[in-house]
C-alpha cells in the first residue's frame, strides 16, 4: 500500500469566489475531470461509527476526463489521532473494465451500496504550489492538498508547508479544521434525510 500526507479543507465562498481568490494570487487551471465513487461496505461491518465503516469500504470509482475514462477498485485506508486528524493513510487501486458487473460481484459477496460520492474536480497550481478544488454532490466545496504535486515543480514535506498554502493566499474555510473527511459528511447527510 502507498502511503502520502494531505490536507482537505471546505471553504466557505462559492466557487465562483473561490477562483477569483486563486486567480488573484497566480494559480491557474490545469485539469478539470470529474471522480463517481460508489462506495460499498459488507452487510455485516455497517455500524453506527461512520469513520470506522469508511475505512472497511471498497470504493468502485469511476474518472471521467476529456478523453479518456478510467475505472478502478479502490481501498482507502486512513488512521486517526485522538483528535479525528489523519496521521496515515494509503489506497490501493486496481483497473476494471465494467462498474456494473463489478458492482454486482460485491454484492454477491455479501456487500451493499453505502453512499455515492459525485466529485467535479478543477486542479489550479502556479510554479511552487497545487490544490485541488473539489465541488462533491453539488453541495460542498472542499480544497485538497497532496504532498506530491503534478504540475507544481515540488513536494510537500509536511502538513504545516500544506497548511501553509492555505493560509499564505487567503483561502476562507470553515473552522480552521485542515482535516475534514469528505465521505463522513456526505454519510452523516445521507443517513440524516433517511431518518427524516
């Protein structure tokens, strides 16, 4: 499994706003794709701790760019301070040819559709830094940092250099919190309107 820091954040402009900002302090569009990701757990690993299911789920994910269209099984795993920050994570992907029938074998081995995650991603960089802005289910927009960059010549060597970029142009986002899980709020919504 490979291992990698980041940091995810939701911001709390529009993102129309958003841009302007990243416009203002140099970055430019590199990349626009969009990432589905259903996510399925197995029938008996649901309870009612939503971190400790995220992290038993098997993703079938689905990229879709301009020109091509890449399908994946995926495992994201991640570990938690006492704090719910990520102190390790790492995923391991492997390429399939039909979501549908993919989809199907897991459910055959016990496993069920737990949330689906749409995810339209605009990735803007300048020379030294990269962020990845995620608009997920038109609903929330988050800012994700990865240490390794593709189009920024470097690479993040800790958490506070990542935290750094946020801070250094100006980024609002919501409780200073540079940990926020994406899956788990989109679960934590799902399951309320359910019990509504």
């Amino acid at each position: 499994m490979n291992y990698e820091s980041e940091i995810t954040v939701e911001v709390c402009v529009d993102l129309s706003s958003l841009i302007k900002i990243l416009e203002e302090n140099g970055f430019e569009l590199k990349e626009v794709y969009d990432l589905n990701d259903i996510y399925l757990i197995n029938k008996n690993d649901k309870e009612d701790d939503y971190l400790s299911m995220l992290n038993k789920c098997v993703l079938i994910r689905n990229i879709i760019e301009e020109d091509k269209e890449t399908k994946l099984l995926t495992y994201k795993y991640k570990e938690y301070n006492e704090n719910k920050e990520i102190k390790r994570q790492g995923k391991v992907k492997v390429k399939i040819d039909d979501i549908s029938n993919s989809k199907l074998l897991f459910e055959k081995l016990g496993f069920q559709e737990l949330i689906r995650i749409n995810d339209h991603i605009l990735v803007y960089a300048t020379d030294k830094d990269e962020l990845v802005i995620q608009n997920i289910n038109n609903k929330h927009i988050y800012i994700e940092i990865e240490d390794k960059c593709n189009y920024a010549d470097r690479f993040y060597n800790s958490i506070d250099e990542m935290k750094k970029v946020i801070t250094d142009n100006n980024i609002p986002i919501k409780n200073n919190d540079f940990f926020v899980k994406k899956a788990e709020i989109e679960l934590q919504e799902t399951y309320n309107k359910v019990g509504e």
